[in-house]
C-alpha cells in the first residue's frame, strides 16, 4: 500500500482542524502521513489547538505568514511519500477519497487525480467538476485544490507560484502542469467536503475586482504562451465581445417592443383565465 502525505496548511483555521484531521483518520487507505503547516497564524485559539496536537503521524511545521503557495510548497518539501494530497484545514475528505484515487494510479498513468465533492456549512450543495479541457481550463478552474497528485509533478513544474498572492494558486498550479505534459483523471463521484465560510478565498475574491483583476492578469502572465496559443486573435474576441453585447440590446428592445404590442396585449389577456386554471391544479 502506497503512502500518502496529506498537506494540511493552517492560517487562523484550528477551529476546523481537528475535523480535517479525523478525515483522514477515517480513510479506508491507511498509509499516511499529516503535515501541517501553521502559516504564521495570528488567532491564539488556533495556535494553541496545533501546540496540543499529540497525534500519531502528524507533523507540525509552524513558519511565518507567507500565503498559502508557500505553506503547500514547505509541507510537500518536507513530505516523505510520492503522492500528494491537498486539504485546506477548514475542510474535510470522505472515507475513501485516497483509497479510489490510489486504484487510479495503480491501474493508469494519471498523474492528478481529482474528484466531485460537496459544498457544505456556508453554502449547502453539490459540487460537481468538469473533465479537464483546453481552453475551457484557461477561462474557469475546472479543479478544486482537494486533489491528489504525484510529488514529480510538483518537481516539474517548480511548485505552486508565490506570485499568485490572493489566491487561485491552484489554477495556476494545474495549468503549469498541464504544459508539462502531466495527465489529469476525474473520479466522478463525491469525495471531498468544501466547507464555504466568509472569510474564504473564494468569497473573498469574489467580492473584491481589484484583487480579482490582479490574479485574472497575473495568470494569464505566467502562463501567456498557452493563452496565446488557444486565444491568438483577442482583438477579434473583444469584437465578438462587442457585438455579442450590441445583439443582446437589440434583443432586448425588441422584446420590449413585443411586449408592448397590441397583439401580445390581447393575447396574454386571453390566454390569462387558461393560465390561472393550470396554476390551480400544480
């Protein structure tokens, strides 16, 4: 049975923390480790659930506050294994998320193995990914961080970039990967747990353009030859932009003046007593 190292990096989080670690504690794959990065955390509650962590094969690693990329990169430099699993501490990993991914590489070449999961807490839901595909890869994360993946890949491509400062390092992380010929396989089944709370990435990104703008231009500069590859004409985009933007107003006018028409008008006035009779029996 191959062992596994499960990177658990930590900022303010400890109150999750123990949940993330009993998920793994439940694996029915029982060959692993924990590394725990605690990434400079300024809360006392969180340091003071790490500093009493007496659990056997976990490892805590306590480092000043550098951002998520640099806490993944120091807890897979110091990992002993040759696959990779990511959990952020504010989230957890079903009872057979490493076993079913682990019988993909046994049997394939894969060098990434994602799967679908579950939104939960902050926002409840399924939440389903997409196969892997260029460009769609290029306009969305297709890939949630929750993955595992083989330490060569982290070799290749240099580990996950620091210039990613507010996030979505994972992105950029599977794009570089991408570039090195690396193999993506997708278990379409729901393996993982994504906790939504408000101070997330993903809430915070998306309430704040100017940090958003910056990643958008920061991940199309790491990885510009691939843009420039799948979108070589973003003249003729923004053209197509544009009148994709005139056609929906053009769109709209014209529904409003159906709307307003005499024919629409009588019509949805008789249709009106049929439509207040199938309402009644739904």
């Amino acid at each position: 049975m191959d062992k596994v190292s499960i990177i658990i990096p930590c900022y303010n989080h400890g109150k999750y923390i123990i949940e993330a670690i009993d998920s793994v504690r439940n694996q029915t794959h029982t060959n692993w480790e924990i590394i725990i990065v605690n990434d400079g955390s300024t809360d006392f509650s969180t340091n003071q659930i790490i500093d009493q962590l007496s659990i056997d094969k976990v490892e805590v690693i306590i480092t000043n506050n550098n951002g998520l990329s640099s806490a993944r990169n120091i807890g897979i430099k110091n990992s002993k294994t040759e696959f990779i699993v990511l959990l952020d501490a504010d989230n957890k990993i079903g009872p057979t998320f490493i076993e079913k991914a682990m019988s993909i590489f046994n049997s394939s070449n894969a060098d990434i193995v994602y799967t679908d999961g579950y939104y939960f807490e902050g926002q409840l839901g399924d939440l389903i990914q997409e196969e892997f595909t260029m460009p769609k890869m290029l306009t969305r994360n297709l890939i949630d961080a929750c993955s595992i993946f083989k330490k060569s890949v982290w070799q290749k491509v240099g580990g996950f970039n620091i210039n990613m400062l507010y996030g979505w390092e994972d992105w950029d992380f599977w794009l570089s990967a991408f570039e090195k010929d690396c193999s993506f396989v997708h278990i379409n089944q729901q393996l993982f747990y994504y906790r939504v709370v408000q101070d997330s990435m993903l809430h915070t990104i998306a309430s704040q353009n100017a940090k958003r703008q910056i990643l958008e231009q920061q991940l199309v500069s790491n990885h510009i030859e691939l843009f420039k590859k799948y979108f070589p004409e973003p003249l003729s985009l923004i053209r197509q932009y544009c009148w994709l933007e005139q056609e929906k107003k053009n769109f709209e006018q014209v529904k409003k003046q159906i709307y307003a028409s005499y024919s629409y008008r009588l019509g949805d006035l008789l249709l009106r007593p049929f439509k207040l009779f199938i309402s009644f029996f739904k």
